[in-house]
C-alpha cells in the first residue's frame, strides 16, 4: 500500500478506520474488546515450560526522558533510607497459582469485626470448607470484608487503624506451607491492634526480614469471592508483577485473578 502521508491522508484514514459506536456508546477500552473469554482460554495453554519473560523497564533516574514534550522527566526515588532487597528483583516472580481464603464468608459474616484474630487452624479449616488446598508456591488470598466496608462507608481509620487480620502464629503457617505471598484486603494483613505492644507489626518483623514473604495489602476482593462461591472453585492463575521501580521496597500492581 502506497500512501502520501499529509493531512488529508489522516483525514480519510481516521474516518475509515474509526471504531466510534462499534462497542457501544458507553465503550471505554477500544479494541481490548477483541479479546474474548475463549482467547484467554486458548492463551492460557500455550503456558508449557513455566518460563517468564518481565518487559518493563526500570523506572529511575536513567530512563529515556529528557524534559521534551512539555517536560517529560524520569522518575526521583526519594525514599532512600535502605534500598535493600528491593522490589525490581520480584519482576517475573509474581505469578502463580492463587488461592482464595474467603474467612469472612466462611464466618457467615459480611466483614470481620476489627481485631479479630485468624488462626492458623481457622485458615485450615476454612480451605477445607472450600475444598481446596494451600501448596507450595501458592500466592494466598483473604478476604476479611474490611476493604468492601470502607468503600461503603467511608475509609476512616483503615490505613493504620483497627483492622482483623493474622495473628502472629500464621508466620509459622506460612513457612510450614511454602508459600510465595500471602495477601489480603486489610492495610497491613496482620490483625490490629497487635498483640502485643512491645513490637509495632510483630508479625511484620518476622516475615519480611527473616523469611523474605511477599505480601500484598489492599486487595478488592468482591466479585472474586462471588464468583468463587457460585462456582465453589477457590483456585486460580495469579499474576501481580510490580512495577520496576529501581531500589525501591515495594512497588503498586494491578493484580490479576483468571478463572
């Protein structure tokens, strides 16, 4: 195809090509809507040796940016207390089979009261309820019903406050499971207030350092566990990547639940 480009090839190009309408009027995502249930399902199996290929970039001072297009600059780190282990390390690392522990359900009860306690027994005895099991490197999942509450009524004191979580014993349970991540949809996935108060996150001081867990904080869970109810299936593929952020000890995701 030979084309003059100018302004009226634009033109003609923009008005036959254009896909205003053709998913709707509401239509938010374009041609993301080309992907069908069924083509996730076939990508799905041209998953064979397990091997994971990470390609993003790192996101620090060294980047492409130079302050063109109306200042375009690389990311600062500021935070630059430690920079220890940092999270560009886990950027092909997360993903793997997830497995949802819907405590609060299992309770019969929307939402957790603050400061309740899961035992590892209680973690047990859930995943037995749902007729599932925790394996090695599985990224496990709970669901305390916090984070559906406070987008309901309002965030209050969720970053930081009361919240239900793990008591320190799941750091144990973790080890003793070999777990990749746990994760949740509190703040800070350990029950608060803590248990003790000679430590802040006691059970933090143990699972980042000692062991080297991932943890994942903040997750919205709800259609997950709907639909993992409807279907009585609490196992899925996982993925969570971070971003590559250069020293730093965290990163934000978007992680990703596949049915």
């Amino acid at each position: 195809m030979d084309i003059t480009v100018d302004k009226k090839a634009i033109a003609q190009a923009s008005e036959k090509l254009k896909n205003w309408g053709r998913w709707g009027a509401d239509d938010q995502i374009g041609t993301l809507n080309n992907v069908k249930p069924q083509d996730i399902v076939k990508a799905a199996a041209l998953i064979r040796t397990g091997k994971v290929f990470a390609l993003g970039i790192p996101l620090d001072r060294n980047g492409p940016q130079t302050g063109l297009f109306g200042g375009r600059w690389n990311p600062i780190h500021t935070m630059l207390a430690t920079g220890k282990l940092g999270i560009k390390h886990s950027r092909d690392k997360m993903v793997g089979r997830g497995v949802l522990l819907d405590i609060a359900r299992f309770r019969g009860v929307d939402c957790l009261a603050d400061g309740y306690g899961i035992s590892n027994a209680e973690l047990d005895d859930c995943a037995a309820a749902q007729n599932v099991t925790v394996r090695r490197g599985d990224f496990v999942i709970l669901r305390t019903g916090q984070l559906e509450k406070c987008l309901a009524h309002g965030w209050g004191r969720y970053a930081g406050g009361d919240a239900p979580g793990v008591k320190f014993e799941n750091c144990y349970w973790c080890q003793d499971k070999e777990i990749a991540a746990i994760c949740s949809d509190t703040w800070g996935v350990e029950v608060r207030p803590n248990e003790t108060t000679e430590a802040n996150q006691p059970w933090h001081w143990v699972v980042i350092p000692a062991m080297g867990l991932t943890m994942g904080e903040m997750f919205y869970l709800r259609e997950l566990a709907t639909d993992c109810s409807t279907d009585r299936v609490y196992e899925f593929f996982f993925c969570g990547p971070p971003l590559v952020i250069t020293g730093a000890t965290g990163s934000p995701i978007n992680p990703q639940a596949i049915k």
